[in-house]
C-alpha cells in the first residue's frame, strides 16, 4: 500500500496490519498479520517510528505498536511531498548554452512534464503537433502564451476550441485509423522534443541539436500543409486509389 509513497514492501506490511486492526500489537502478533520475518519485525518498526508513522508504548516492560490513524497518515504524506517540492525548487539550475545532445525518455506523465516546462519557458515561439484529448492538458498555458505575445502555431488531431488563431485540424477519418498518437514541441526554434507509441508505451527524445530542431520544424509544418491539402481536396483526392493509398501511409 505505501510503496508507492518510497517505503519498503515491509514497512508496508507491517503499516497495514497495524492500521487495518482497532488494538494495540506487540511485535509477536505483526509477524503474524504482516507475514514479515521475525528477524526484520523490530528493524521495520524501529524504522516507522522513526518516519512517525507508528505509536510504541511499553505496557508491563512488553513494547506494543498501533499505526498513526489513516486520515493522520494522508496529511503528513501530503505535507511531505509539499515540503520535498519546496525544496526541489530551491535548487538552481544553471542552462547550458546548446546541448546538442539527444536524450531520451520514457514514460507518460513524465513526458508531459517536460512539454509543460519546455512550453513554460518558451521566449518567442511554440510550435505544437497532439492529438485533441493530450493537447487540452496544454491548452490553458499555451493560450496564456499566445496572450503574452508568443507566436503558437498548433497542429491537432481532433477538435478543440480555443481563441489561438493559428491552428490546424485534422478531423479523423474511417481511413485514418491506422494513424499513430505522437507529439511535437519545437519552442523558440532552438530545442524540440518529438514523443511517440511503441508497443503501447510513450517514449520521446529531446534535444536541442540544430539540424534536429530544423528537421522536425520542417516535419511540423509537412503535417500541417499535408492537413490543409487534405481538407481542401478530400473529395479528390480519395478518389483516386494511387493517391489515397500513398496518403494514408504518411503520419500526419
């Protein structure tokens, strides 16, 4: 239950067996509920003492535990990763001039944690390709940027309502359903990150390697002439096989 939160499997044993049961336990009875060895059971709870998680008490010279309420334990997890973010902030980080690197990162939300800083940060331009329901997390600070004077220029798969003026469409046909989910942020023309699906992972790279920046920047807007191609000239064009078959082998 509270791996997730940076504790151990034991400690998580021995937490739930105290906070699932109305009574006060000595170390005999959590091996017992915990199945954790006798030989860690004092080791693990020294340590959730230690955290504030777990209440010892010496009744008749015997030592007995009980969990720190589940309401309690929330707030102070709470209250935890608050202070961990205030502290994280108050690194500094100094930028280098040109990283022409390219790295690579896996996983989800992390991946849209760095278009979120990469998009905060942007100076002049934010040139952004997603499909409708991941571009809407984005949407309210890529408008405040558009505000403030940036020039954003978003191309989205599916319908979204924003007053950004520059914006491109492109609604889903039967005949797109093999296209893939995939992400483009190039900000101020200096650094990109591209992210795509493989294997039903997410998976990016990052960099701000020029000849990189350039290519995708000229890859970005392939989709978006590629779009108004389409939209103009649908009819026409799906008509004629050679046409639509080549077509819907490139990724928008």
């Amino acid at each position: 239950m509270l791996q997730q939160f940076g504790f151990t499997q034991y400690e998580s044993q021995v937490y739930t067996s105290l906070v699932t049961i109305n009574q006060a336990l000595d170390a005999t009875a959590i091996v017992k509920r915990s199945d954790v060895p006798r030989s860690k059971v004092y080791e693990v709870l020294n340590n959730l003492v230690d955290k504030g998680i777990v209440l010892e008490a010496t009744v008749e010279k015997k030592r007995q535990y009980t969990a720190l309420p589940m309401e309690a334990m929330i707030e102070k997890l709470r209250a935890d990763f608050e202070s961990n973010i205030q502290d994280l902030k108050k690194i500094e980080v100094v930028e280098m001039e040109v990283d022409d690197r390219v790295w690579t990162l896996k996983e989800n939300q992390s991946i849209t944690s760095i278009i979120k800083e990469l998009t905060e940060k942007a100076k002049r331009s934010i040139f952004i390709s997603a499909w409708a329901d991941d571009l809407q997390k984005c949407l309210p600070l890529l408008e405040k940027k558009s505000q403030a004077g940036l020039e954003v220029v978003i191309h989205v798969t599916g319908e979204i309502q924003t007053h950004i003026p520059t914006v491109s469409t492109l609604i889903p046909t039967q005949s797109h359903d093999t296209l893939e989910r995939s992400r483009i942020l190039i900000i101020d023309e200096r650094e990109m990150m591209f992210a795509g699906m493989e294997e039903d992972n997410w998976q990016a790279i990052r960099t701000q390697s020029p000849p990189l920046v350039k290519f995708f920047t000229e890859f970005f807007y392939h989709d978006i002439a590629l779009t108004k191609i389409t939209q103009r000239y649908q009819d026409i064009m799906m008509k004629d096989k050679d046409i639509k078959d080549m077509l819907l082998k490139l990724r928008y």
